[in-house]
C-alpha cells in the first residue's frame, strides 16, 4: 500500500534525470541550431558554392584553432583583449551608474549633462580614438577608450530609465516615514533602478567586446581583434575564425557572469530578472 | 515624540481652513478645490467621499504635504502643515496608505516595517524590530512573513503590512486614499475589518478617501460628501452605528438608512458630474 502511495507520488513530481534532460526539447533545438551552421558552412566550402571556397572549412579552423590554443600568443591576446574590456566597461560602470541615478532623480543634473549627452551619443566610440591616443600616454590601454565609450551610453541610459520609471509613491511613502534626501537615494532611488541598471550592466558588457575588437583593429599589437585582423593580411584564413569564435565565447561567458552577478542583487525580483537576462543574451 | 506606538491620546485634529487649490495657474488653470472648510476630531475615524474628479485626492495630498495649496490653510492639532507661503512637507506625524500600495517591493516585510523608526533615527535596529513585532502580534500580523517580499504576499497582506508600517511611528493621523480600490470584493470585505479592528485597538485619526459609498458608511463616524469640481464640502452625515462593528451591520435597517441619506447626497453630485461631460462614479 506504502509503496503504491509512493509509486503514484514519484509519477506525478517525476525529477526530470539526466537522460531526460539530455533529450529535453531545449536541449535537442539548441544542439541543432549550433550544428546545423556548421553542417551549412562545411557543406558550403566543400562544394564551392559562390566564394565560399575562399572561406577555410570548420575542419581546418578547428585544426588551426588546437594548435592556436597552446601558443603563448594566444593567451596574451586573450588577456589583453579581457583586460580592456574589462578596464573600459568597468570604468563605463563606475562613472554611468552613479551619473545615470543622479540624472534621473534630480532635474538640475539632467538639465545640466542631457543636451552635452545628446550630442556625444551619436558619434561612434572609435572616433574618440586619436583623441584618446593623443591623450593617453600608452597606445594599448587607449584602446581600453573604445569599450568605455560603447558601454558608457547603454549604462547610463538604462540608469536613468530605471531611476524614472520608480513610482512617485515611493518616493512620497519614503517621505512620509521621515527619510531625508539622502536616505530616499539610497533606499529608494538605487535599490528601485537596480533592476534596469543590471541590464544596462549587461548589454553594457556585450557591447564592450564589439568596441575592444573594433579598437584592435585599427590600432595596437595585440588583442583578438589585432590578432584577427593580422590573419587576414597574413593570409591565416583559418585563424580569423578562431579568433571570432574565441570572441563569441568570452563574450558570452562575461555576459552569463553579469547575469549570475546581477540576480543576486535583485533578489526581490528573481523570476523577472532572469527573464530579462535571458532575453538580453538571446 | 514618544516612542511608544500605538498609545491612544487626544493628538490628531486636522483643521482644514477655507482651502482652495488651483492645478496649473498659468495654463489649463484647474481648480480642484474651493473654499474648503472641514474639521477631523481627534480620534475620528472620517471619509471623504464624492464623485471622481472632485478633489478628493488633491485634498488629501494637501493634508499629506505632497503638494501646495494656493489658499487657506490646513492645521495639524496646533501646527500649521499647509498655506500658500509655505514650503510643505510631508512628515512621519501624517502617513498616507496608497491605493496601489506602496510598500517597497525590494525590502522584505520586517525591513518595509522598521523603515520609518530607523530612518528618522529614533530607534537602534533591535529596538525597532523588537518593537516591529510586538506591534505584529498586536495587530495579527504572523511573524513567518518577516522575511518575505512584499510580492510574495496576497493583496490583502501588503495592505495590512502597509497599515503597521504606518503604525509603528505612532503617527497623530492615518490618511488613506482608495486603499482598497485595487482589492477583490471578498479581500475588501475583510480588509474593512481589519482596519476596524485597528481603529479600535489604537484609536488613531483616520482620514479615509473613497467612492464606495458602503464602505464609507460601514466604517466611518462621519462622512463627508464633496461636490463635483471644484471640491466644496456638501455635506455631512453622522453615523451613528454603535461600535465595534462588524459585518453584520451591514444588514442592519439602521446601516441601509444612513446608506440611503449618503446615496441621495451623492447620486446629485454625481448626477451633476455626468451631465458636466465628467468621468463616471465608480
Ligand atoms: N497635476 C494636476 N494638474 C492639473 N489638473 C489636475 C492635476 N491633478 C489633478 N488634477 C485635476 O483636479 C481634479 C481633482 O483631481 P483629484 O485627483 O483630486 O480627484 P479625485 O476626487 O481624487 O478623483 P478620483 O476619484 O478619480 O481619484 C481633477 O479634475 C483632475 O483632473
Ligand atoms: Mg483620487
């Protein structure tokens, strides 16, 4: 009889296990997804259609790509292009989250910085770039300029979206509970954007590693970009599809860290949070 | 003040004197109130009642000190908190519960309710939650919520969570606009006995705004009918139903005659307010 009882329980909250989860729809459309640009590349090589043949097949970039990983070259370039990221987009952080609360919450400030903001917002993060070697004493970390710029707009921007969009009852709760100024900033205005000013933090990151790349690009010795760059002229076909795929990778596994960072600080709005991360990184 | 919440005591007159309020003087040039007189007893638990549009929230929002009048003037027992020449504010003394609930959704229960001691310095941390859950047991408030957020709790919950955190600052006057607009008939309905049940365990002023019209007559002492726009007291109707009340008052003929007297008084405004082309009388 017990064991019925427990038979008919473990039906109906049925852990899902591994193999179930292996088989799982998600799992088997994710997996062709990914396979299937690799069959249609491969398939696109192989038989010569238009260009293509130009193009190394997945076999030769994966071959390069071994090889690639073990060189010294390999992981200075990776460090490299991580740390301006890294610089630029933490710098973005630094300076975009407390300007971006301060824009939204007191008219003053915006009527100060918006017009300014405005018209720097369009000009694309690599023209800052002569200014920024001009300025900056070492040419390598000017580059770190670009991600900085790039990530600066959607920070800030998502900053002061979040900090408008609190609702006015807040404010005037906070007021009637006897907060001072200073105490609705830092119980109402930050906690209250915190949610947008995640995703800001997030799509800041993902556009820090186009801007980086952009940057190696067109200035330095080293990084994925310059790397990438390099191959092309140096007529190392293979290489430049290892460097976009090592791209793709380390901006995808930045943007998951700022997703796992960011659901923490938002506890009160998990189920949401995760939501939105996940249509960011889609 | 003293920091023991909840005591009963003769603070908590609202005078409200010749109060007129104009939205936008210069432009569309609105006026919401005219000639407002009114007195709250202390102690009284009052409604203010009338067809949309009316006022009611404006007059609310003077009493709150969210917004300036341009004449007259409101006092609290002998402190002025409202005229035209005076920079209002609002103040731990007078707390506004909010229709949509304001409750800050990114604290959990037992920090949304020891906010208000904490902020205004009154209390150190232990003091304040243990005074926060005392104040819970009094009132009904079961302690296992403490630690959730404000939107894992029903509807009902948050409006009663909101009422203590109000409380605990042992404010002279509770105002409260629509609270329980936004609620099912069902959590209304004993929303309505809770806040009853408050009134007589704490004996504070209530300054209650609605157009329910059996709501203000089932909990109130006195309701006051305000006119279609610009707001002027119409009138005013003793409730003399003994307390404490249920909701078997509600089936009194006693209940249905002052009901009646309300719902002629009313029905002409809101007749007046229809036929002025303005929105309906929920
Ligand atoms: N900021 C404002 N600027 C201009 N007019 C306003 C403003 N706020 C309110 N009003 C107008 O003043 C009048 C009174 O508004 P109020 O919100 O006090 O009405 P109410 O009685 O609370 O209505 P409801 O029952 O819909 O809440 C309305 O006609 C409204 O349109
Ligand atoms: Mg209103």
């Amino acid at each position: 009889m017990a064991n019925a009882k427990q038979e008919a329980l473990e039906l109906v909250f049925k852990q899902p296990t591994f193999v179930s989860k292996v088989f799982s729809q998600k799992t088997i459309l994710n997996t062709i997804s990914v396979v299937s640009v690799f069959v249609v590349w491969a398939l696109l090589v192989h038989f010569q259609v238009y260009r293509f043949s130009l193009l190394p097949s997945p076999a030769e970039v994966l071959e390069w790509g071994r090889e690639w990983v073990t060189t010294k070259v390999f992981w200075i370039d990776t460090g490299m292009t991580t740390a301006r990221v890294l610089v630029g987009v933490t710098a973005a952080y630094v300076i975009g989250i407390p300007l971006g609360l301060m824009i939204g919450w007191k008219k003053v400030f915006s009527d100060l910085s918006f017009p300014m903001l405005e018209i720097l917002r369009p000009i694309p993060a690599p023209a800052y770039l002569p200014i920024a070697i001009l300025l900056l004493p070492w040419q390598e970390a000017s580059v770190a300029f670009i991600p900085f710029i790039d990530a600066l707009f959607p920070v800030l921007l998502n900053t002061i979206i979040g900090v408008k969009l609190i609702d006015r009852d807040y404010f005037r709760a906070a007021q009637c509970l006897g907060s001072s100024p200073r105490q609705i900033f830092w119980h109402v205005v930050l906690p209250g954007a915190l949610p947008s000013i995640s995703s800001g933090c997030a799509i800041g990151m993902g556009i820090g590693w186009m801007g980086a790349v952009v940057g190696e690009m067109i200035t330095g010795k080293w990084g994925l970009g310059y790397r990438i760059w390099e191959s092309y002229i140096l007529l190392r076909y293979p290489l430049i599809i290892d460097g976009m795929i090592a791209i793709g990778i380390l901006g995808f596994a930045s943007s998951k860290l700022i997703r796992y960072l960011t659901i923490r600080l938002v506890p009160w709005r998990k189920a949401i949070t995760e939501s939105l991360d996940e249509s960011i990184t889609k | 003040m003293d920091n023991n919440s909840l005591e009963q005591n003769n603070e908590g007159r609202i005078t409200i004197d010749h109060v007129s309020k104009v939205y936008d003087p210069e432009g569309a040039n609105v006026r919401a109130l005219n000639n407002c007189c009114a007195e709250v007893e202390p102690g009284e638990f009052l409604v203010l009642i009338g067809p949309s549009g009316c006022g009611k929230t404006t007059l609310l929002n003077a009493i709150a000190g969210f917004e300036n009048i341009t004449e007259g003037s409101i006092y609290l027992d002998e402190k002025i908190i409202a005229s035209p020449d005076m920079n209002q504010s609002p103040g731990a003394d007078r707390i506004v519960v909010f229709q949509n609930g304001a409750l800050f959704p990114w604290k959990t229960v037992l920090e949304n309710l020891i906010y208000g001691p904490m902020v205004q310095g009154k209390m150190f941390r232990d003091e304040a939650v243990a005074e926060v859950r005392r104040i819970m047991d009094k009132l009904g408030l079961s302690r296992s919520t403490e630690d959730l957020y404000p939107d894992s709790l029903s509807s009902g919950m948050k409006r009663q969570v909101e009422i203590i955190r109000a409380l605990i600052n042992n404010p002279k006057v509770l105002l409260l606009d629509e609270p329980f607009r936004a609620l099912d008939s069902m959590t209304k309905s004993l929303m309505h006995e809770y806040l009853l049940e408050v009134y007589e365990i704490t004996g504070k002023t209530i300054f209650f705004v609605t157009h329910d019209l059996e709501e203000a007559v089932f909990l109130a002492d006195r309701v006051i009918i305000m006119t279609t726009r610009p707001g002027l007291i119409k009138a005013i109707i003793d409730v003399d139903i003994p307390r404490p009340r249920d909701f078997h008052v509600l089936a009194t003929v006693q209940f249905m005659e002052f009901k009646d007297r309300a719902v002629k008084a009313v029905r002409e405004e809101a007749l007046k307010a229809f036929e002025a082309g303005d929105r309906e009388l929920a």
